[in-house]
C-alpha cells in the first residue's frame, strides 16, 4: 500500500533521515518508534507532502507522492494527526467533526461515518456542542481521531497518539485504535516509547539518528530484549 525507499530529508544542513525504506501494507498497524530527535516526525511530515525529500522514492498503491501537495496526498487517502493533535480549540466538538468530512462528496455516507464515530468516542457525542478547547487531552486526542477518520482515509497516520495522556486514556485510546484495524483501517504510528504498541502492531520499525536500526513483528522484536537494544543504542542488562 505505502512504500517509502531510501528517504532523504532534513532541515537545511541537518539530515534528519538518512535513506529510510519502509513499507506499509493494507490491513497493517505499522509503527515507528525511537528516541527524541530520531526522525519519527520528519518521516510522517515528509510521507505527508509537509516537507519535500530531497532523496528517495514514496509510492501509495503503485502512485508517486513524492512532489506533490499536502492536499492531493490527503486526497489520495493518507490523513495525519500531527504531534500536538492540532484541532480547532475555540470550534465546537460538532464543527472540528464537519472539518472532517469537508473533502467528502458521499455525504450519506459520511452522516453514516459521523454516526460511526459518536458510537466510537461517546464522550464526543456528549460534548458535541461545546467548545472543543475545553476538552480534556484525551478527549481531545479522540476528537482528532474522529475527525482524520470522517475524511475516510485509506491509511491513517498518527504522530505519538499517547503524548501528554494520563496511562488510563492511553488504554482508552488504543483501544479504540485497535478497534478501528479491526474494521479495516489500516495504521503508521509513530511512538516514542514502545510500552503500549505490542498488543496492536503487527510490525515495528526502530528509528535512531534517521536510520532505520531494526524492523520486525513484536514477536521478532521482543526476543533477546532487542528491541531495547536498538531503542537505546545498548543492551540495559549489559550497562
Ligand atoms: N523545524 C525544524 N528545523 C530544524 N531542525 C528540525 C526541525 N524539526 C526537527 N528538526 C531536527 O530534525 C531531527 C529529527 O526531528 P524529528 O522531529 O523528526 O524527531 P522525532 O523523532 O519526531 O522526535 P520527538 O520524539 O522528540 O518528537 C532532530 O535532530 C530535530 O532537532
Ligand atoms: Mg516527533
């Protein structure tokens, strides 16, 4: 579905990633993880259209993204939740909801998806006309997640979905994230750190320093405590 090949970008002089292969098939829950600085954000934004590679190859379903817009990216059928979720604060529940479905032309069927949602994330529908601004971080986390998933998109990216959220609502919101696999969307995650993901991911990629230093199911990964290793650059045992 998503492939990425030798992925070069950066700011300036800075190289953030340094020749990035990943691939993402449908169905998947394919997630990133690593340390601060590691590259998780630039390889979301760069996937997205937000930052241009200046290396590499990005295809989605057999078509080239690399060159094109944000919004033809999100028209093919990528959504981003950005870090910080980035929903409108002063808009009501139900108004950062319509945003949603703004790019949509099947508006039964998107009614039918708003439906959908409010079953998912019942405290959106309990506070669907108030001011979104004064929901909690992890309502407004699901209210984020809603609204990418009203575009319908084929393959929904989510930058560190648990950032700032007390352990409860990090359930709360995996959960409802692995629901949405379930039926069918498929996921690129990224994380920073790898305690919630193993229930859900069916691969993982560990990033440091914008390489790509090990890849594997959680199965693969949790032998040997290698994942820790690549994750920290050493073994803790061994330290
Ligand atoms: N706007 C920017 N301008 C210059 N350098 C940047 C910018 N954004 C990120 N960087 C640098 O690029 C590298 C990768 O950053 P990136 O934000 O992709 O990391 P990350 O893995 O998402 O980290 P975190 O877990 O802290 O969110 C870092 O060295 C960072 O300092
Ligand atoms: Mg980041």
């Amino acid at each position: 579905m998503l492939e990425a090949r030798q992925l070069v970008a950066g700011y300036g002089r800075l190289t953030a990633l340094r020749g990035i292969d990943i691939t993402v098939g449908a169905g998947e829950a394919v997630f990133v993880v690593g340390p601060n600085g590691a590259g998780k954000s630039t390889l979301l934004k760069t996937i997205s259209g937000l930052m241009a590679p200046s290396r590499g190859q990005i295809t989605f379903n057999g078509k080239n993204l690399r060159g094109k817009t944000p919004e033809q990216i999100c028209r093919s059928g990528l959504a981003l939740i950005p870090e910080g979720r980035h929903i409108f604060k002063t808009l009501s529940v139900a108004e950062n909801l319509r945003i949603g479905s703004l790019i949509r032309k099947d508006k039964a069927a998107a009614q039918s998806d708003l439906e959908m949602v409010l079953e998912t994330f019942p405290i959106l529908r309990e506070r669907y006309k108030g001011i979104a601004g004064y929901l909690s971080g992890g309502e407004q986390q699901q209210l984020a997640i809603a609204r990418a998933i009203l575009q319908r998109p084929a393959l929904l990216m989510i930058d560190e979905p648990s950032l700032g959220l007390a352990p409860l609502v990090v359930d709360q919101v995996y959960d409802s994230l692995k629901r949405l696999n379930q039926s069918g969307l498929t996921l690129l995650i990224v994380e920073q750190s790898t305690g919630r993901i193993m229930n859900l991911a069916s691969r993982i990629y560990v990033l440091r320093n914008g390489n790509v230093v090990l890849q594997g199911t959680p199965a693969d990964l949790a032998e040997d405590g290698k994942l820790d290793t690549a994750y920290f650059g050493f073994s803790p045992d061994a330290a």
